[in-house]
C-alpha cells in the first residue's frame, strides 16, 4: 500500500482561499462595533471592550483571537486585545482607511449579487439584475443608507486615489474643471485644495450631489454644483472634463454615448481626463483590478478595459489619441483630446 502524500503548501493555501468569504465577514463585523477606533489608544482586556461596544465579552474574545490568527489585531497571552497594523486599517480616522470599504462590501445588495455571481457566468447578464430585477443605480435610489456606504466608499478610496489624481495630473493654469458624474466631489474636493486658483463644477444626479457640501468643505466656494443626467446632457464652458470611475460602469455602447455627450458639451480642443483601471498595463497584474473586472460582471454591464480598448472608445466617439498618467494608486489617467 503506497504511503498517501501529505497536502504541500498550494493546497493549504487553496482551502483558506476558498474559505475567504468566512474571514471577510468577520472583518466587517469588528469594524461595525467600531473595534479598531477603540483600541487606537491601547490594548483592552475583552470585558470593559465589549461593555463599551455592547457584545458578549466570551464571543467578542473568540473573535478577535481569530482574526489575530490572520494578523487583524493582537490578542496576548492575558487575553488583552490590542491593534496590529492591519487591525489600525480599519479605524475609521485613519487615512487612508479601509473602514468605508469594509463597510460597504457587506452591503445587502453587494452580498446577494454575488451570492449570484453564477448567473452572470452562464446568462451574461448581471448578477445583481437576476436577484433584483432592476439596474444597480435604479436601486440605489430606493434604498439612501445603501447609497450613502456607496459615495462613503468613492469619497474614502482604500487607495487614496482622489489624491492620487489630484498629485499625478498638473492643473497649473486650468480655469475650470467640470466632474461629470463627480459623486458627492471628492476628486474635485482634492485637485482644488491642490491648486487654488482652480475652480470646479460638480455635475450628477440630484440625489447624489445634495450632499456635496459635507464633502467639498472650504473649496466648496469654488464649486458650482449642478444636477443632471450625463447621458441627456453635460454643462459646457469647462476647460477639462472628468469622468472618474464612470466608464467601467456601461457596456461599449452607453460609454460611447457619455463620450459623445461630453464631446459635444466640450467643444474643441479642450482635455479629457478619464480615470480608470487598466487590464494588462506594465507591472504585475493586479488581483484588485481583475476583482474589480468581476464586481463589474455581478453588479452592472460594465467592465475594465485595456488600454487598446479605451482607444477605440475615443476613436469611435471623435476624441484624439490617448495619453497615460501613472498615479501611485491602481488608477491610471487617460487623458484625450476634443477634435
């Protein structure tokens, strides 16, 4: 009888992959009872830690002791619970800070779609459309407290990418930038705190936008913030033009129809900037953006693109050829021009 070989690394690492989705949960929870802003100043013992954050201490203990299996917070020999450096992520005033994003994954209509995510596969359709029955920002109208993780997690990128532009493009000179579908303003939010001879205009939907004060803060008295549908219409007058993290959300055909709608408001000779991930650019491929390739397939008709890709979008919409600015985040810029 031949003597069974022993499990070599691969598979011990394969079994913890495929149980990913039980560590991630736990993560969210601790960052929902705020565990990270608590102990900011220090180890606690589990008792006082739970009577602040209201948990059972047993149940709170085995918890953390888990997630410091995996390098989520310290747990000591005494039972004194302590921040490690990836537990120090999850604090909501860290920057930049992964709370937002833990937060936001758990959202009810981000668990269900990829709890679908096999339909997608087999259909082609977006997961999400198969449980819900509607377009993901249809929904997100519907439901405000899951539209507010959504722009709480735009605003607060993991890869702090708003500042990322803001440092890696120069807007020496630039009158006015105009961000077409620009969120709650974070990205215009940092390129004028940058340059502040630059004034903004923040253009999306009435429900997205109202809140856009919270976030522009003092450059907020440079911003002129406009609501509307960028399919319909974007404003003219603008010097550049944004469009951050709104490609990847649209099949080809929708995309040529923002960047139609754009070019037209732009008139010529003014700069596009278009600010995405790229399938298959120089470096090692990175995992998070073909995750994100994948969040695309579960919750729109969107996808990430190449950089050949992006071309032909341009080329097919009237805009010139392309122009790569590397940040020091996952997010490239693509800057074009009008013709």
């Amino acid at each position: 009888m031949s003597t069974p070989t022993p499990p070599g690394p691969a598979f011990s690492e394969m079994a913890l992959l495929i149980r990913g989705f039980q560590l991630s949960r736990m993560i969210q929870v601790a960052v929902t009872l705020g565990l990270a802003d608590e102990l900011a100043d220090g180890p606690q013992f589990a008792e006082p830690l739970a009577r602040k954050v209201g948990v059972d201490p047993q149940m709170l203990l085995r918890l953390c002791r888990a997630l410091a299996a995996f390098g989520v917070f310290e747990v000591d020999a005494e039972g004194r619970i302590g921040q490690s450096v990836h537990s120090d992520t999850l604090r909501k005033t860290a920057s930049p800070t992964l709370y937002h994003a833990a937060r936001y994954w758990d959202a009810p209509h981000l668990t269900s779609g990829w709890a679908n995510l096999e339909h997608a596969v087999r259909a082609g359709d977006p997961a999400f459309e198969g449980v819900y029955h509607m377009p993901k920002f249809e929904y997100l109208k519907h439901h405000p407290g899951e539209a507010e993780l959504f722009d709480l997690f735009m605003q607060h990128g993991p890869d702090d990418r708003q500042a990322a532009v803001a440092a890696a493009y120069d807007f020496t000179g630039v009158s006015l930038v105009i961000d077409v579908g620009g969120g709650n303003g974070a990205l215009l939010a940092a390129i004028l705190g940058r340059y502040p001879e630059v004034r903004g205009l923040l253009f999306d939907q009435e429900t997205v936008v109202s809140g856009a004060g919270r976030t522009l803060g003092e450059v907020g008295e440079r911003v002129e913030v406009q609501a509307g549908n960028f399919f319909e219409h974007v404003p003219p007058g603008g010097e550049v033009y944004l469009l951050s993290q709104i490609l990847h959300d649209w099949d080809d055909e929708r995309c040529l129809e923002i960047l139609t709608s754009t070019r037209t408001a732009m008139g010529p000779h003014k700069r596009l900037l278009i600010i995405e991930r790229i399938l298959g650019e120089p470096g090692p491929a990175s995992p998070m953006t073909y995750l994100s390739d994948i969040n695309m397939m579960v919750n729109l008709h969107g996808r990430e693109r190449t950089r050949e890709e992006f071309s032909a979008l341009f080329r097919n919409s009237g805009f010139g050829e392309l122009r790569l600015w590397r940040t020091t985040s996952p997010f490239w810029i693509l800057e074009t021009w009008s013709a």
